[in-house]
C-alpha cells in the first residue's frame, strides 16, 4: 500500500532524491505480532529533579527485555532505538537544558524509524508561571523535534495529568504505544493521561482479549482495518455498515469470525440493535464511532442534503448512540470516535465535514466524564491523509500534494488508525479520556 | 397421514439470509448456482458468527442443474466459512425444494439426530444447463466407448448427416407428461374458477406495493445480504400501478375456450406472473437448546409441514391446485382453521394460483368432492395474506422460493407475537411442477 513516490524514493535513485532536495519518506515499521518493540536499544534521559522518575521508566522498559541505556555512548556502528526523555519534575525552563541537548547529541546515532518520546507533566491551573512555562514548553520541542527527525522517525510526549504516576499502567501503556511500531504514523503529538482504574495483568500481544467490540462503518477502508487489528488484538468484533455494503460487510464479518450488522447508524433504533447484536457475545464493550461520508462543496454551493447528511451520519449518530448506551446502563464502555485533521485545521470544500468532525472532538470531551462515571472512557482519533478508496477519489495532484505535507512526507495507512483505536479501547489505557490523538503524520497545520 | 403428531422435542428458526433476487439475464449473468449459494450461506455465517461452527447438516437443491453441481450443497459448504466438516446433500423438489429442505432439516432436529441445520436452495435461469440432444448425445457416449479411432470416427459419422442433432436443448418450464408451459396449465384452472384479469392485477399490485415497503422500512436489513452490486430484488417495481397493470398484453390462455366452444379471455400476462429469476436464500434452524446455548435469537418454531400431489396429467385438477388438498389436513391434524392463521405465505407462482386457491377453499362443493371436507374450509383474511410480498414482486428462483418464505414467516409472527404478547402463526404454502405442493406451518416462539 506503500504509496509510488515513497517506493521510487526509497528505490535505486534514492540517492538522487536526496541530492535534488526531493521530499524523502521512509517506508515506516509497522507492528508485526512477535517483532521487537523498538528497533534498537532505549536511552532514557533526563534532568535532575526527575532522575527519580527516570529510574521507575526504566524499570518499567527492562521489565519488557529492552535493551535500556542510562548513558549515551554507544558501540562502533551501534544506534539507539529510542530515546526517553523524562522531565516530570522540572521546575523551571532552566531546568531542562542538559537533558534536552544530550537527546540533541545522540540524534544522528537515531536508528531509522527510531523514536523520541517525552515524559512529562500536563501544565495544571494553579502551577506557578515557571513550572507552567517548564511544562508547557514540552509541546513546542515534541512538535518542533518531529518535524526535525528523518527517516520514519518519530517524537511524541507522554503528558501526566492529575497526579499520574510515571509508572502508573496508562502512563507506561502510551510510552509503549509510542515507543511501539504501532504508532509509526503518530508524529509530534503529546497525549494527556490520567490515572488508571485498571489494575491487573497486561497481555501486551492480546490486550483486547475476551472484549466485544463494534466498529460501524467497516465494511471497508479504515472500519475493516480497525475490525482486522481489534480481533487480532483478540477482541470479538461486531461490524456494522448500511444494508448495501452488506456483501462486504460479511467478508469482513467473516475474515475476522465476527458478527455482520446491517444497520444504518442514523437509524432511530441503532442503539439498540447494536445491544441487541452485541449482548449475546457478552458486550458492548468497546464502541468504535467510525462511520462517516463526505458530501464536499463550497459553502457557496452547499445544498441542504449535502450538509444534513454529513451532520447525520458523522455526529448526530454518535450522540444519539452514545445517549441511549448510557440511557441503557452499559457500564465501562469504552468509545472511540473517529475525527479528522479537517476539523482541526480546517479543509476547503469541508465545511460540512470540519464542523462535523470537529463536533467529535467536542462531545468527546463532553462524553468523557458521562462515561466515566459508567468506568468508561471517550476519546477520538483524528487521522490526516489516509490511503483508502475514498481519499484514492481525490484528484492526483491534489492527493500527491496531501501526502507530502506531514513531517512523515506520506499518507499513512488505515491500519495506523486501528492502532491508535485499538490503543485507547484497551484497558491499559483506561486514563487516558476526552482526548482526541491525531494519527497525521504531523501534519502540518494545526494544533 | 399421521392422526396425531408423535411429542419430539422443537426445532426453532434461527434466522435467515438470502441474496437479492434478480431477473434472469441481469446482474447475476455469469454466477453459478454454486456462487449465489454460498454467496447466501456466507452471509448467513456472518450474520450470526458461525465461522468455523460445525452444523448438523445444511440441505438444499436447484430445480436447474448443471451435471457439474452433482454435489452443489456440499461444494457450497465447502466454499464456506462454516467448519469444513459440516455434512451436506441436494434434495430438489420443483418449486417445493426450499421448503422440502427445511422440512428434513426440522424433523431430524426434532428427532433428536442433529442440534443444528441450515436449509436452503438456489437457482439460476442465467447459467441454467443447456444439453445436447439424445441423438447426439448417445452418438457421443458409443464414440467415448469406442476402441480405436476407426470406432470412433464410425460412431461419430451419424451425426455429420444430420446437423439438426446439434440444436441445444434448452430447460423450460413445460410438464414433460403433458406438453403444456405452467402458465398454460395454470391458465385452464384460472378459467375454470372464473378469475378476472382484474382480481389477478390486484394480487400483483399489492405484492410489488408490500415487499417495497418492507424494504423501505428496512424488513429485509436483517434478511438480505448484497451481492455482485445488487441491493434490492431488482423485479420489484415500488411505482407500479393498477393502470401500468393493466396495459400488459395476456401471455397464457390464449385460444382457451368455453365448454360450448366459445372463446375465453386470457387474463395471465407478464405482470400478474413470475418472471424467471436468479437466487438463493438460505435458513438457520436449531433445537432450542442449540440456540440458546450460543445465545442466538429464537424467531419461530417450525411445527408441521405436510405435502400433497395432484392428477393433473388426466385433466381432473389443475397443476398448481396440490396446497389446496394439504393445508386442510396439515391445519386440521394441529387442531387448527384458517381462523387462527395471523399470516399467510401463498407462494405466488401466478396471481391466479393465489386467487384459485383461495376460491377452493371457500367451495362448498369443491371442499366436499375434493377434499372430504364436511363444507367449506374457510376464507383466507386478505389482510393478512403476503403481507411483506410475495413472487410476483420479489421474483422467483425456483428452489430459493421456501426459504425466503420461511425467513420472511418467520421474522413476522416473532414480531408479531412481540407486539401482542399472545402466540402468532404462519401458514407457508408452495405450489410445485408435477402438480405437487409443500406446506409447512410456523409458529412464534
């Protein structure tokens, strides 16, 4: 699925792209069931007041047999695979100087889709201005750092919210998730975690083990993606897509020993048909909001059907679900809503489609604390380019143009969007809610 | 006939899926019987997640058959989702196959043999056989016996002389004791009973007008699964009208007449027929416990079936007139009248097959010659007849027939039975070729 320019780039001419100045994506590590988590060994770092918390992360990264490092000099020919960069307990910008430039040290010494992953603490009310610009900071320097990196590389940040450990099962989850293949189209993105409920044994290979999950919308592209990763994260998988994409649908069904559900996600009753699905396999406990059109024109030229009918399927499917769930008592699920970088930064021709995705973030955040009272979590994804059949439509150039804008210099593929859902539906990472995670390959415009 | 029916332990209904029946020569042009049922079979596993289950046994037929679906079930089956292991065999029964399949499935549910059963049928007039004649055929056969080139070329030689042996024999839907298409048979008992052209018309209106509403209410979400492009039965005409109706030109009964010799006027035309379609369809039965077991829905359970021939070859009963004699003894052998019937299922071959069995049944005379009934049986509410359609607007793949039927049947009295909180029943009635019918009787569970 590798896109033709990234082939040619990484192909015999490789040299030459690199001597023309050309765009050079690298073809991304992506997770395979039984390959190492990262590609080459873990440098943790960090400043002074954090060494504590330094020392639990790497507790926590020799507990998984990495080969972890406390200082940066390396053998003859030897890369890092990863660097950690801890500063949970800086005071002061001050503070983090040393760090922060022996991380720049070793970057040339950066494996090929290596990773930089911060850890750090979300800036709270109250923090006194140093510690909240010493906080803060950390977004501007993971953002800057991932458009900086090559060669698949990536740089995300682990952000400690309300009194999170740094070794709590959330915070180490996101750190594995980032450090993983998993997230090889995740770039330049800090994710806030909170403490987790969740206490008990982790299957890192199976985390969706013995969960029922329905994905709507998966018949193809980023839905059957997301139902193929779930069930092999060993989740039962109900998909859900509209009667006439049923013969797809049932493939999918069937490639993954699901359950099909025709079902209109509009529809009045789908909140109850989907119980009624997923209750015989003993759920729902992961809902995955992924159903979505685009009905693209200027506002100008924007007809009533082509606005009503994006708000309908896109958010005011989502809400309706989600109120009846709740209505209905399902306790502890766990929901994933699809939004897009459209409604983050904003996409000409998709002002039906921005408001309705960044609607999701919205109610996300909203849906948070409802959930959580029902010990579920809410939380979206946000993908940028994506290479499916629906983004294959967009005029050549305009999509060669998409690809090349992330810091990844690619579209990324619709199993990069299962990942993330797939990260966030499992119980590791239970503290991590409200939250929308961009899956863009840092694209480059908004936050 | 059984006096009494023996106590075994219930077969329930499960579910159904089939695909969207299509007019012969359209969307299903180079799909085999064997694709279209396991096209339905797949979708059926997908509805209900049996990928890898090992059932009881899954039976169904084709009325149309070409010699390389000798073993068409079990090649399905195969073809499947479903553990590989699952038994499989063909039954055909004309137009009754579907049915017939489901009524073996059942009783050896009932009987304890097997726990689970999918039945079902297929049929293609797009990829139907086409055969050589028997001339032909019998001069290929002593060639492929033959020894030697010599021999061969000798037995071969005959048919140099006589191109006309190479013509293709195509399938119809002639009676092969009586020479006449269904459509003429049909149309002498038509005449015999007196339909009008405009009675017909209606029984056609109301199947296109029920079965588009029940697609848009989406009745047929849980029912159908899409496949090679195709959503919706493509023969239904939402938009069709009593005058559109009646514009078509009579196809069956021309140059009938009357006991004096007088001409009678042919009602039958393309519109109150079925046209000839492609399908399959597919049914999920289980005893009880089966179900439960896997916590899958229990619609219906299938209480009794009963079957019925009739002469028609000597003239004395018309061809599709067979359901007529076997519901009176399958509802009187449940204790039952057309009274406590919530739905009937009257497959609709012709409008007029529907029209003159209910006109049979509403005939003292007839009742009473016939059937050995003391009077009339009874008269059918025309409110609750194919409620949700029936052949004439779906189309009718002629072994795919009962199952869409059963599922449809059904899905109605569980709902409503839901709906009223009181049991609620189906009677399903199938006319066959060879002046056979198959009737089943289906309960609310």
């Amino acid at each position: 699925m590798t896109d033709s320019y990234t082939r040619f780039a990484n192909g015999g001419l490789k040299p030459l792209v690199k001597k023309l100045g050309l765009p050079q994506p690298a073809i991304l590590r992506r997770h395979k069931p039984g390959s190492p988590l990262t590609v080459g060994p873990v440098l943790v770092v960090s400043d002074d007041a954090s060494a504590a918390d330094a020392d639990a992360v790497t507790t926590v990264l020799t507990s998984w047999d990495l080969d972890v490092r406390r200082s940066p000099e390396l053998a003859e020919g030897e890369r890092f695979g990863a660097v950690v960069l801890v500063l949970t307990g800086a005071e002061h910008p001050q503070d983090v100087s040393a760090a922060v430039l022996t991380v720049g040290g070793i970057l040339r010494r950066l494996a090929g889709n290596g990773r930089v992953v911060t850890v750090s603490r979300a800036p709270a009310a109250g923090d006194a201005p140093a510690l909240a610009a010493a906080r803060a900071g950390v977004e501007g320097f993971v953002r800057s750092l991932g458009k900086e990196l090559r060669g698949g590389s990536t740089a995300n940040g682990v952000q400690l919210a309300d009194g999170a450990a740094v070794d709590s099962v959330s915070a180490v989850a996101t750190l594995r998730f980032f450090l993983s293949a998993k997230s090889a189209y995740v770039d330049g993105q800090l994710l806030p975690v909170g403490p987790s409920t969740f206490s008990g044994d982790i299957d890192w290979d199976r985390p969706l083990a013995g969960k029922v999950a329905v994905v709507t919308g998966a018949a193809r592209g980023i839905g059957a993606a997301i139902a193929r990763t779930m069930a092999r994260d060993g989740a039962k998988v109900v998909v859900v897509d509209v009667p006439p994409a049923g013969e797809a649908l049932s493939a999918v069904a069937n490639s993954v020993n699901g359950v099909a559900l025709q079902l209109d996600v509009t529809a009045e009753d789908a909140a109850d048909k989907i119980l009624a699905a997923a209750k015989p396999l003993g759920g729902p406990d992961i809902l995955v909001h992924n159903a979505g059109i685009t009905r693209d024109k200027l506002l100008a030229n924007m007809k009533a059907d082509r606005w009503d009918s994006v708000i309908a399927v896109n958010l005011a499917s989502q809400l309706r679900i989600n109120a009846r769930l709740l209505e209905r008592g399902v306790e502890g699920l766990r929901i994933v809503s699809l939004a897009s970088t459209s409604g983050i930064a904003g996409n000409k021709g998709q002002t039906n489609y921005a408001y309705s995705k960044a609607g999701v973030i919205g109610h996300t955040a909203a849906t948070a604390p409802l959930v959580a009272a029902a010990g579920g979590t809410a939380n979206a994804v946000a993908p940028g380019f994506i290479e499916t059949e629906m983004t294959a439509r967009i005029p050549f150039a305009t999509r060669s143009v998409a690809r090349m804008l992330p810091s990844l210099a690619q579209g990324g593929e619709p199993v990069d969007i299962a990942e993330a859902i797939c990260f966030l539906a499992s119980d590791p990472a239970s503290g991590v809610n409200g939250q929308t995670l961009r899956v863009c390959g840092q694209h480059l415009v908004g936050k | 006939m059984a006096s009494s029916i023996p106590t075994t332990r219930e077969a329930v209904i499960i579910g159904g899926n089939r695909i969207p029946f299509s007019r012969a020569g359209k969307k299903y042009v180079r799909t085999s019987n064997q694709d279209m049922f396991t096209a339905a079979l797949e979708g059926l596993v997908a509805r209900f997640g049996l990928q890898n289950e090992l059932l009881g046994e899954v039976v169904g037929g084709a009325v149309l058959k070409n010699s390389r679906d000798f073993n068409l079930i079990r090649e399905s089956v195969l073809g499947s989702s479903l553990a590989p292991a699952t038994p499989a065999y063909d039954l055909q029964q004309a137009c009754g196959t579907g049915l017939e399949a489901a009524i073996a499935v059942t009783n050896k549910i009932k009987l304890g043999q097997i726990e689970s059963a999918v039945a079902g049928g297929t049929d293609t007039i797009s990829d139907a056989p086409i055969a050589v004649g028997d001339k032909l055929r019998r001069a290929l056969l002593q060639a492929s016996h033959a020894r030697g080139t010599g021999d061969r070329v000798k037995a071969l030689l005959p048919v140099l002389g006589h191109p006309k042996w190479l013509a293709p024999e195509t399938p119809d839907t002639g009676e092969p004791r009586t020479g006449l298409s269904m459509g003429e048979h049909q149309a002498i008992t038509t005449a015999k009973w007196g339909i009008t052209r405009e009675a017909q018309d209606e029984i056609a209106l109301k199947s296109h007008q029920n079965l588009y509403r029940a697609w848009e209410e989406g009745f047929f979400d849980d029912l159908v699964t899409p496949f090679r492009g195709l959503s919706r039965d493509d023969n239904l005409r939402g938009d069709t009208s009593a005058e559109k109706l009646a514009t078509l030109k009579p196809v069956f009964g021309r140059g009938l007449t009357g006991e004096d010799g007088s001409p009678l006027p042919a009602t039958m035309t393309a519109g109150n027929s079925t046209p000839l379609t492609d399908g399959a369809s597919t049914v999920l039965f289980g005893s009880r416990d089966w179900a439960e077991e896997r916590d899958l829905p229990v619609l219906a359970k299938f209480v009794d079936a009963e079957t019925a021939g009739v002469d028609f070859v000597h003239g004395h009963e018309g061809l599709l007139m067979a359901p007529v004699a076997a519901v009176p003894r399958l509802l009187t052998r449940n204790g039952l009248t057309l009274e406590d019937i919530d739905f009937f299922e009257i497959h609709e071959a012709f409008a007029a097959t529907v029209l003159t069995t209910l006109a049979a049944w509403e005939d003292e005379d007839y009742c009473r010659d016939e059937l050995g009934l003391a009077g009339a049986f009874g008269k059918v509410d025309r409110d609750k007849l194919n409620v949700n359609g029936s052949s004439l607007a779906a189309g009718h793949p002629f072994a795919a027939t009962g199952g869409r039927i059963l599922a449809t049947a059904a899905k109605l009295v569980h709902a409503k039975a839901a709906e009223t909180g009181t049991p609620a029943r189906a009677l399903i009635s199938v006319c066959a070729a060879g002046g056979l019918g198959v009737t089943a009787l289906v309960e609310s569970a």
